[in-house]
C-alpha cells in the first residue's frame, strides 16, 4: 500500500513539474533551470537527513555509482527535458515521458541480463508505434525540425531514465534513499554549474525574484526534486526499476490536465492515439517483482 501511494503522490508532483518548467523557460535557460531545481532540491533534503540523524559511512559509499545516477538521472536528463520543452507543451512532453518503462525494459535486456518474453518485446513495438505517431501530429507554430528536435531530447532523456533505474537496482541497492536522491542532487547541480560557466548561465534575470516565477521554483525545487526524489528511489529499493518508472503511466494525465487549464495548451487527437499506444507498451513490457526490505 505504501508503495501504491507513494506512486500516486509523486505522479501528482511531476504532472506539475513539466507545467512549472514551461512557466520557468520564460526567464530561465535550461541549465539555470536545472541548477536551481536541484539546489532547492539539496536545501530541502538536508534538514531532514539532519533532523532524522542518518549515518554516513563514507568509507563504504559506492561514489563511483552515485555519480552515473547523478548524472543520468538528474544532471543529464533535466536540461534535455527543460530544452526539449523550448519547442513542445509541458502535456506533449509528459506523453514522451512515458516511455520511461520501455526504456527501462530495453536497458535492462542491453546491459543488466534481464530477459523479456515475447510479449514484453511486442510491447516494445507497440510503444515505437506510439512514438512515431507523435512524431507525425500537427504541433502548431512548430517546424517539423523542431517538432522532431523535441521528441529526440526527450527520448534521450528517458533513455538515461531507464538506464539510471537498472544501474541503481543493481548497484546501490545497499545505499539509503537518503544518500542516493542527496548525491543525485549535488552531482546534478555541479553538472549544471559547469555548463553555464561556459554558456554565461550565471548571470541571474531581471524577473528571477518575481513571485510569479518564487512559486514554480519551490514547486519544483523543492517538491519535484527533493521530496519526489525521496519517493523515488524507496520504490526502486523497495519494489523494482520497473516499477518505480510505472510513475509515468500517470504523469502524462495530470500534467496534460494542468497544461490544458493552466497554459490552455491543445495536445492533437493523433497524440492522444500515440499515448494510447504507449501506455499499452509500457503494460506489455512491464514486470513483476518480489519486493526487498528498503534502507531508510
């Protein structure tokens, strides 16, 4: 039950995520975006890991595999996401999100041994067939270049997604989810501080401090990167990869819904038919696993 919950609270959480970085490219770059999300992300975790009182073993701490997570599931794929959403809808890229657990199936095949039976590998398929159909929707005010660009950022994004997932079921499955989302955060922020030292990203907007831009920065500073973090890495430790990235059979709802009464953003039917498409995939390639005890 406490897994089913937590799957539904962090859907809600990063519906409202992709809403927020649309709202936040009207003054950010990409890559501000990404910085001061997981620094938020960092201020929030830290009072309650200090409150808490957990223990780090620094001796033991599996840095190595920290920084890949960090680095493919935070760093990486939040600038692609936020430049990606430069050219589609905050409800468009949450349909492209989705295909996080096809993604995490393939990954697993490619690089952990998984084995998937012949009715997961069709909904591989299935799940292709949906993405080809976005790619062939009428995206108003967008070439077909851009359109095309998008969804490409957004799929290389949901590759490190499901990447990410296997590689820390494998590897920090000894690692407290405290440890793991903090770690993800810092390697995230410092990936992204890097890049603007180069792209001149230091240099704060005029409008930076504008309520209307504080609000999305604490919904996703502090909700869609700390606290979801949190929740997500206990159900990858607690159930499965698979698992923890059945989220996006939800996403792809609220944050269509929240584009639609917020941003009066119009996703076209044939997308609607691509999730559709999707959704079935992701059912196909998905799998059931015994849960483990989960470190806290």
């Amino acid at each position: 039950m406490k897994l089913y919950s937590a799957l539904f609270i962090l859907s809600l959480i990063w519906g409202m995520s992709f809403l927020f970085i649309k709202v936040l490219l009207n003054v950010f770059d990409p890559w501000q975006i990404v910085f001061i999300r997981c620094v938020l992300g960092i201020l929030t975790i830290l009072p309650l890991f200090l409150l808490t009182k957990q223990k780090v073993h620094w001796k033991v701490l599996p840095i190595k595999a920290l920084v890949i997570v960090g680095l493919l599931n935070a760093g990486i794929p939040w600038g692609l996401i936020a430049w990606s959403e430069t050219f589609l809808d905050s409800g468009y890229t949450a349909i492209l999100n989705a295909t996080t657990p096809i993604w995490t199936a393939m990954m697993g095949v490619l690089f952990f041994s998984v084995k998937m039976q012949w009715k997961q590998w069709f909904g591989v398929m299935v799940g292709f067939v949906g993405i080809i159909f976005l790619m062939d929707a009428d995206a108003p005010g967008l070439s077909q270049k851009e359109l095309i660009l998008g969804i490409f950022l957004m799929l290389i994004a949901t590759c490190c997604y499901g990447y990410s997932s296997q590689f820390a079921k494998k590897h920090l499955q000894e690692t407290t989810v405290w440890i793991t989302a903090s770690t993800t955060l810092i390697v995230g922020s410092l990936l992204s501080a890097l890049i603007m030292s180069f792209s001149g990203g230091w240099q704060l907007p005029e409008r930076a401090l504008e309520s209307n831009v504080i609000l999305p920065l604490i919904g996703l500073g502090v909700f869609g990167s700390g606290l979801a973090y949190l929740m997500y890495y206990y159900m990858i430790s607690a159930g499965s990869a698979e698992f923890a990235t059945l989220v996006t059979y939800l996403v792809p709802v609220s944050a269509v819904i929240w584009g639609s009464v917020l941003l009066q953003e119009q996703i076209p039917p044939i997308a609607f038919l691509g999730l559709f498409l999707i959704f079935l995939g992701v059912y196909l390639t998905g799998r059931k696993k015994r849960t483990r005890a989960v470190k806290i």
